[in-house]
C-alpha cells in the first residue's frame, strides 16, 4: 500500500466495481504520476431472490458512502486542508437500474448471470433481424446484453418498464444517487447493443423494437463530463463538502484501456479477470460481416475512438472451480503453481454455453471432456491446467481472428488486470502466441478512472499525456514466447 503525502497533490476518489466485489481508493496526482490506496474493498453477491438473480444496489450505494467518509478521514491524517477534488465510478457493463419519478429506487437491478434471458436474443431478432441489429450496433450477440435484458423483462414484467421513470446503467445509477443528475455515459452505454456508434446515441429503430422511449434514458455524455456534486444530503452523511462527480469512462473495461502503459498503437490489449476481453484501440467501427461472423463487439472508447473486442469467459470459469476444490493452497499463487504438477492433455472452449452458469464448474468440464471424447480431470492440479491451457488457445484462435480485422499491427499483447499477476498463465499465453506479453499494471481500471478525472478536472490535456502518466505511474512484466 503507497503512503500518500500531500504536497503539492491533487485528490480523487475512484470506486471501482467489478462483478460481486468493490474497492474505493484514494489517488494522488503530483503532476506527474498517480499514487493510489485503497481505502474500503467491499463483497456484493448477487442475490437469489423470487427465482432470479439481482445486486443489491443500496449497499453498492452505502459502501460508497463509506468511501467516501473514509476518504475524508485518511486525508485529515495527512494535511488538515487536503480534500477531495472529484469522485468517479467505474462498473461492469449492460446492467441497469429502475427509478421512479421521485427519485427513488424501483426494486433491484437484475444481474446479466439471470438465466431469464436464455434463448432472448433469437426472440428479440424476431422483431428485427439479427444483421440488422449488429448493422446498427456493432455489438456481439449475449444474451445479457442489456437490449435483450430489457426485452426480456418487458414481456415477463412489463410493470417494471411502464413504472420506470428512469433507467439508467450501473454506474450512472449510483452518480444518481449521488447527485441527484442523470445521464447516460457513453462507454457504459456501448455494451447494451442499444447504442449506434455512428450516431452517438441510443439508436432509435432498436428502441422502437423494445417498445420503450428515449426519454426513459438520461442525456448521453462522453468520459470526462462532470455530472454534478454530491447533493447536501450526502454531504451531510459523509461530512464532505460538495465535490464534483466525474463522468468516467464509466464501462471498467473502458476504464483500464485507457491506462495501458503504451508510447504507441502496434499492439492488442487483454483485460484478464473474470472476463477476458482481447482487442484493440481503433479510430473507427469495424462492422463487417467478418466481424458479425466472428462476433466481436465495437464499444466505446475515450475520445472517439472504438474498443474492437471479443469476450472470452476468463477466470469464472477458474474461480467457480477454485471454491469446489478440497484439501488446497488458498494461497492464489500455490493454488495457481499446481498447474506445474499436472500434464493432462484436454482442452475446453471457455466460450461453450455449458460454462456460462453450471451447478458444478468441475462437473462441467467433466462432461465436455467425455462429450468430445479427451481425458477427464482428476485433480485440482488436473482442472487448473487445463483452464490455462484452454484459455491460452483460446486468446491465440480470437488473436487470429483480429488480425484478419484490425487496422493495427499487433507486435505484442498487454495483458492488464488481476489475470496479469498469474506467471504461469502468462507464460503460456506468451508461448501460444509468439510476441512479448506486457503483464501489467493490476490496477489498470482503477487508473484509468482516475486518469478521466485529471482531464475532468484540467491536470491533465488529452489521451497522450494521459498515457504519459500512466507509463510513469505503472510497473509491468515482459514474458517472452519459449
């Protein structure tokens, strides 16, 4: 943990949330580099509840709170004047959350895991075909991508949408709450399948196809905005004074791409945590039949430019498997080391639906493995080597497939994320691929939030001086193909 000093420092409050757990930290900017502390780090299971699965959303609220109250303690121990200057909230992507016209919360969000919308995209594309939604969106084709969540639930609970007043994505949801402003950010706003790319904006034909107005969404704004200050009430709560809230690139993933530490363009990015996402930085769309066929997704990116990606089910599938294990290190770095003492042959595709949500991880790839006739695990050893080995393949096929689509030379792969700490996934990614993997920083999302806000603020100019602090702010690891 960095020991903040105040000199001549700037302040921010960066929430950061990922799928069931969050972190608050406190960043300091010296005109040069980012200092970061994390200062609450908080679980939020999703909720089984009337059959269905939600988040529990007033305690994402609460634990913000909590941040920021905390924040203001940490800073008095360092310099009685110090204070925050902005706060910002990165998420997750394509869920979101109902409000009624008076401003309060109108029941939980549904969670993207829900098996609700099993079978809703070939519904939803039989109101508008499916080349024409990708023509529009550029998105690839999920079930929880939030168009299909919301036409999943206006045909099981139309209530819920007519009774909405708002609605609004995760982290917009909780700028809300803050700051009584909604608004609709852009990069959150790219993973719904809702948004065309040409236009900006929530495009209006998938609209009409769900059958729900514009109005019912906050006014679309770009990383960097400021939405507003925290309302006297959560002054009051959090003994702060009205601090701006930033419009970040609201979207974590969109969050850590800006913060890879790059002086240039050649290379591909993996963002490795329970999702792995593998692309690249383009000016443009790329909305192609290539592209629909291969199903990658254009989501918005800072300052114009478009994440050119594919979603590969990363460390889900290691982690579910990790709570079923007996008898094992729960050191993450043992635990991973076992890999070493196995030499089982099988591989999965990461990406088959029977891995989405099983009963049994393990179970799972057991009945993969006997489906497509290779050997089944017997050993926690057994299990981790496989997920390595598949998942290495796995980046190396969707590597191949974005060369044949990307305007950039790849030469080399950052891998950023809690998955870059992993040396042997690492290792075997590198050697699957054949050019350097840069692994490194862990702490991408929470930086690239911040870096948004040194713009929002005037520390910082554009994306290239952004990526300058990043560089200074960040230590990475090379591993090179064996």
């Amino acid at each position: 943990m960095t020991d903040l000093t105040t000199m001549a420092k700037t302040y921010h409050l960066a929430v950061d949330l990922g799928a069931t757990s969050g972190r608050t930290i406190l960043a300091a900017f010296d005109g040069s580099k980012v200092e970061m502390e994390e200062l609450t780090r908080f679980k939020y299971p999703m909720l089984p509840f009337n059959g269905h699965l939600f988040w529990n959303l007033p305690l994402l609220y609460q634990e913000i709170l909590n941040g920021i109250k905390k924040s203001k303690e940490v800073l008095a121990e360092k310099d009685a004047q110090a204070t925050l200057t902005s706060i910002g909230i990165d998420s997750w992507g394509c869920d979101v959350a109902y409000f009624y016209a008076d401003g309060s919360l109108a029941g939980l969000p549904y969670c993207y895991r829900d098996s609700h919308t099993e079978g809703a995209v070939e519904r939803f594309c039989e109101k508008m075909p499916r080349e024409k939604v990708y023509e529009k969106t550029g998105i690839q084709f999920m079930d929880f991508n939030t168009v299909f969540q919301l036409d999943t639930i206006k045909t099981n609970s139309p209530e819920v949408i007519e009774a909405a007043d708002k609605i609004l994505f995760i982290p917009d949801a909780l700028a809300y709450m803050l700051t009584g402003k909604a608004v609709t950010e852009y990069t959150v706003a790219s993973t719904s399948q809702m948004l065309n790319p040409n236009t900006g904006d929530l495009d209006e034909e998938v609209l009409a196809a769900l059958g729900i107005a514009r109005e019912k969404f906050g006014p679309m704004v770009q990383p960097g905005v400021v939405i507003g200050t925290i309302t006297e009430q959560v002054q009051e709560a959090t003994g702060v004074g009205a601090i701006p809230v930033v419009a970040v690139a609201g979207h974590d993933t969109a969050s850590a791409v800006i913060a890879v530490p790059t002086p240039d363009k050649d290379y591909a990015y993996l963002s490795c945590g329970t999702w792995s996402l593998l692309g690249i930085e383009s000016p443009d769309p790329i909305i192609t039949d290539k592209s629909r066929e291969y199903n990658f997704t254009n989501e918005g990116g800072i300052d114009g430019t478009t994440r050119f990606l594919k979603n590969i089910c990363g460390m889900w599938i290691f982690e579910r498997c990790r709570d079923e294990f007996k008898d094992v290190p729960q050191n993450i770095g043992e635990l991973a080391a076992l890999c070493l003492k196995s030499d089982c042959p099988s591989i999965i595709n990461p990406d088959d639906p029977s891995f989405a949500h099983p009963a049994s991880m393990t179970r799972a790839i057991d009945e993969y493995c006997t489906r497509t006739g290779q050997e089944v695990p017997k050993t926690p050893a057994d299990y981790i080597h496989v997920v390595y080995c598949s998942l290495a393949k796995r980046y190396k096929e969707i590597l191949s497939w974005l060369r044949e689509l990307s305007p950039v030379e790849i030469k080399r792969l950052h891998v950023i994320g809690g998955g870059s700490l992993n040396q042997y996934l690492m290792q075997d990614t590198a050697n699957e691929l054949g050019i350097p993997v840069i692994a490194g920083p862990t702490e991408c999302t929470a930086l690239g939030n911040v870096l948004v806000q040194l713009r929002a603020c005037g520390s910082v100019s554009d994306l290239n001086d952004m990526r300058r602090v990043a560089i200074n702010s960040t230590e990475t690891k090379t591993y090179l193909p064996k």
